[in-house]
C-alpha cells in the first residue's frame, strides 16, 4: 500500500493511526525541505523512528540521568571504535554498566521523543514504503501507535502554548527570583533539575543537553518558571566567529571522513549530521550523506541532501547523477531521465550517463529506447570493453524489443568477458527461455546462483521452474532465498510462497505472505481474491 500526500492536507497524526489500524509494516518518510525523518512500523506498531540531524542523545541522557558514569560511557565509546558494528548500547550491557530493562527504556524514549518531534512538522511531504525495514544495528521496539497518537496530540497543545514564550532553542534566560527560596511554590522534579542550570549563559538548547532532560520536558519545566514570574530571558546565543565555525565543521568532517574510512559508517554519519547542524549548507556533508542514504537504501532520504545541494548553488554533474540514481531507486523514471539529460549538458563526453539512462529506460518499460541509448554508449566506449552492467541491460532490451538474436549474441560476448557474472548469466537465460529453450535456460540459471554475485532473479527463475514443475520443496527453498536477498523483488514470488504455504494448510502463513503481496501492489486482483476466500467464515 503506497501512500504519500502533504502534512498540510493530513497530518501524521491521521496517517499514522491508518497504518496502525491497517496492521502495516513498512517506513514512512517524512520530509520538509533539509529536514528528514522516518517512523519504522511492524505490523501496525512503531518499532523504530529517527530525524535526520537531530543528535542521537542515548549516551548523554544515561548519564545526566545517572544510570551510568561518563567514565562507563567513555570506555563504551572507546570500545566501540575498535568493536566495528557493534552498537553502544550493546557494548554497555556487556560491561555491566547498564541492564538491558534500562537501556532498552531510554531506547524508548529516544524513539518516542523523535516521533513527538515528527508530529509537530505543519508542513512537507510524506511517504510510506511497505516492506522497509531499519538497518541492522540499530535498536528496535514495539509501541502501541494509539498510545504515542494520544500523547503526541496532547504534546503538540500544550507545544504551541509554550513556543510563545520558548520560540526558539538558542534563547537565554536567567533567574530573576529563585523559587526555593520563596515558601509555598510547588517545584516539579524537572524543574528542580532545571533550576541550578538557568544561569544566564546558557540557551535553552543546552539545558536540554545538560539536564538529561528531553525537548519537552525542558520547555514545559521551563514555560512553567517563567509563567511564575521566576526565570526571564536576557538574551540569545551569539554566533561564533567564523574562524571557529569553520573549525568545528573541519573537525566534524575530518572525523567522519576517518570513521567511514574504517568502516564505521553510522559513526561516519553522525559526524556528518553535526557539521551540517553548524552549517546546514556545508556541500561535503550533505553530499557524503547523501550517498550513505543511498547505500543504506534510503533513496528518499538521499533525494533530500541532494535537493538541498541543488537550491543552494551546486547542481553540479555529480550531483545530478546522483540525484538521478535516487530517483531512478524510488521508481521516478521520468525525473531520473530529465535529471541524467541535465547532466549530459554538463558533461557531454561522458558515456557513462548514457549508461545509465539506457538502465532507467529499460526500467521504465521502454525497450526500444533502453536498446537505443545501450548502443549508443557501446559506440561512445569505442575499443574500450563494455562493463558488466552494460551486457546485463543490453541483453534484456534486445531481449524485450523482440530481438532475440542480438540478445543472445550480447549475452555469449558478455560471458566471454565476464565468464561468472550472475547478472548477465540470468539475462540471458531468460531470453534463452523465452525461445523456448527451458532446459538450456536453467543451466544458467544454476550457473548464476553459484556465480560470486548471484541475483535474486536466478533464485526466483528456478524457483518459478520447480514451482509449474510441482516440486514445492525446491520452489520455497529457491523464492526464500530470493526475497532474502531482495524483500521488495516482486510481489509473484509472495504470490507463489502463499501458494505453497496454503497446500500445506498454513492458512495463517498464507495469509502473511500474501498479504505481503498485495503490499507490493494494492491493485492485484489475484492476491485480493485469496485472501477474500481465505478470510471468508467457515462454511460461508
């Protein structure tokens, strides 16, 4: 189920409890122009939630609250730069410095908070992509969606009453009367916390980091004083000195620069996220997480830092093709092909964008096209052999466009160069099948599974052969490892595994799956007419 819109026509609130309600599992990605965030959701609950450039707080907020030493955290951290891919919070309960009820509860409240923040976004778009699920190393939870939908409305009142005293986070304010002083005022635990930090020097952003106390909390503690008459504003943070702003982006992307060449790639991305929380333009960061969303497989995500390059000055070649490839991730054919023409301009001598816009023709359904352009590029390479790449597409344009011949032959000259390419090898065993030659078909196929770089299309063909040729143990063994090499390959092969599943009597599986099915494409009538019969009363 795809679902995307504005937050000016429906708040997130109301998208979130229709993905609650309808039981989905999937990311919805929120953005407002350089801002970023994603709810994770697993079967209608919340299990994972961040924004983009919002400093992840879960070291400091166990410390300010005491649950664990800065010298635990500092050993944590050490540990963790040489333990690569392990998360802190791990690294922590295996030093005893934290229980795992503990952790995993600020875990909560970190992702709640970014949830709460989310809800409070009056503007941008948002998207949900079915089936996406977080990264690997990162923490997950399960929340009732109703509980955070309750809270959030009641945060977002109370928020715009205290944003007219509190408008913005780089606010200074002091004591003008100390409460506990004074007899019969009634001092909340968080503003006892607060209390001894309100000095006049620091902003409000600061009493956040250093009272262990989250955004709200702080601002409600504090909207609460200055109702009293006890604490005002004496002025704002003032702005570093150039040289010092630039030297703090330096070290930012220096850091970075060091994590990711070790490896360290959430590391990485964090230090990029702080220099662009010192200049939100800063090109390098934006461009370098950009790329890292992509990798990650977060296109829409990565669409962002690159849109933002674009406004602010740099719609450079690179930064076109990269914004082509995300475009061409999320199945925005059209733009991905305006965007590589841009490009072109830039860099007419490049063959390369030729490559790649024969890649999202193809995509598009446009055979003719795709084997037009492919051919184009091969002219442009001139004795220089092609790529892998090239012959993996090229076969399956001739293919499409009815040239079977050409295709065989692109395929057999592709192998001679890259003899173990499962890409090509899948290629052109489908166009070898589509000749009629089945047999001569699977033996790529085998080939392509046992090649370094095996597809999940060479799991899925040979999963579809054993399937017409009724072996259903070897059909789930193939589509279960398809999917497990890409969960979003198709909705046929959920289609199928639901199929095998419901021979089998495991109507409750059967229904998982195709379920998933239809989440891939809502409009398939097939999958709409199984789970009507599967759900439709005994005897019905």
């Amino acid at each position: 189920m795809a679902i995307e819109g504005s937050i000016a026509d429906v708040s997130l609130a109301d998208i979130c409890q229709l993905l609650a309600m309808g039981r989905k599992t999937g990311c919805l990605a929120i953005t407002d122009r350089s801002n970023f965030g994603y709810i994770y959701f697993d079967n209608g609950r919340v299990v994972y939630a961040s924004v983009v450039n919002r400093p992840d707080r879960l070291g400091e907020l166990l410390v300010k609250n005491d649950v664990i030493t800065r010298e635990h955290l500092s050993q944590a951290m050490e540990r963790q730069a040489h333990e690569k891919g392990k998360r802190l919070g791990e690294i922590l309960v295996e030093m005893g410095a934290v229980s795992q009820d503990d952790l995993d509860r600020y875990i909560s409240l970190q992702i709640e908070e970014a949830v709460y923040h989310l809800f409070a976004w009056t503007q941008g778009s948002f998207h949900f992509n079915p089936d996406q699920r977080p990264d690997d190393n990162v923490f997950l939870v399960s929340i009732n969606a109703d509980a955070l939908l309750m809270e959030g409305a009641r945060r977002v009142d109370e928020w715009s009453l205290i944003e007219k005293k509190i408008p913005s986070m780089d606010l200074v304010f002091a004591l003008e009367r100390d409460p506990r002083e004074e007899e019969g005022v009634e001092l909340s635990e968080h503003q006892r916390r607060l209390i001894p930090l309100i000095d006049g020097t620091r902003s409000v952003e600061d009493l956040v980091h250093e009272s262990g106390l989250v955004e709200f909390d702080t601002g409600k503690a504090l909207y609460g004083l200055i109702q009293g008459g006890f604490a005002v504003q004496v002025g704002r943070r003032s702005s570093e000195d150039e040289g010092a702003t630039a030297a703090r982006i330096e070290e930012h992307l220096n850091l970075g620069r060091a994590f990711y060449r070790s490896g360290m790639i959430e590391d990485a991305a964090r230090e990029f996220r702080k220099a662009l929380e010192v200049d939100p333009k800063q090109p390098e960061a934006r461009r370098r997480l950009g790329l890292l969303s992509l990798r990650a497989g977060r296109a829409q995500e990565a669409l962002v830092h690159f849109d933002e390059m674009a406004q602010n000055g740099d719609p450079s070649y690179a930064v076109l093709r990269n914004r082509a490839l995300a475009l061409e991730r999320m199945g925005r054919f059209q733009e991905a092909i305006d965007a590589l023409d841009e490009a072109a301009l830039l860099r007419a001598d490049d063959p390369e964008v030729l490559l790649a816009r024969g890649i999202v023709q193809f995509k598009a359904g446009d055979g003719a096209g795709a084997r037009q352009t492919l051919a184009a590029y091969r002219k442009a390479l001139g004795d220089t052999t092609p790529p892998p790449m090239f012959y993996a597409y090229a076969v399956l344009a001739a293919g499409i466009d009815g040239a079977f011949d050409e295709a065989l032959a692109l395929g057999r000259e592709g192998l001679e160069h890259y003899p173990e390419d499962g890409r090509i090898l899948v290629n052109t065993g489908a166009v070898i099948e589509q000749t009629g030659e089945r047999t001569a078909a699977v033996a790529y196929y085998e080939r392509a599974v046992k090649s370094p770089t095996a597809p999940p299309q060479a799991h899925k063909a040979l999963g579809d052969v054993a399937f017409e040729a009724g072996d259903a143990a070897t059909a789930r063994k193939h589509y279960e490892a398809a999917i497990a090499l890409d969960p979003r390959l198709g909705e046929d092969v959920y289609v199928k595994l639901g199929m095998l599943a419901f021979q089998e009597a495991d109507k409750k599986q059967a229904g998982v799956l195709w379920r998933r099915a239809l989440d891939i494409n809502p409009e398939n009538a097939e999958v709409q007419a199984h789970l009507e019969r599967l759900e439709a009363p005994a005897g019905g």
